[in-house]
C-alpha cells in the first residue's frame, strides 16, 4: 500500500474524536428533507451508509 492510501486509512483524533479512517460522509440526507431538516429515517440510512467502518469511531 502506498503512502497515501496507508494516510487515507489510518486512524485520526478530530478534537478529541478518535475516528477510525480520515473517509467522512457529507449529510446528504439535508436536501432530500423538508426545510433542510432531517426526518426520522435519517439514523437508520446513515446507519447504513457508515456499515463497514465508514465515518465510525473508535469509543
């Protein structure tokens, strides 16, 4: 694995949130709910969307 791809993957403390990986996911959920806010299938499509490790952390 190259240099950047071992950056990529490893872990990363963001203010005191030990994540597992430097891949985060953008809210996509913002433009699909009514006034930008999002409803209660949020959690559970985020939920999968993070399914693997991506955008977890490690507490």
């Amino acid at each position: 694995m190259n240099d950047s791809k071992n950056v990529l993957f490893s872990e990363y403390n963001l203010n005191g949130l030990k994540l597992k990986n430097r891949i985060v996911m953008a809210p996509m959920t913002r433009s699909f709910s009514p006034k930008g806010v999002p409803a209660d299938y949020a959690p559970t499509y985020y939920a999968k969307r993070a399914a693997g490790g991506v955008g977890t952390n490690n507490n």
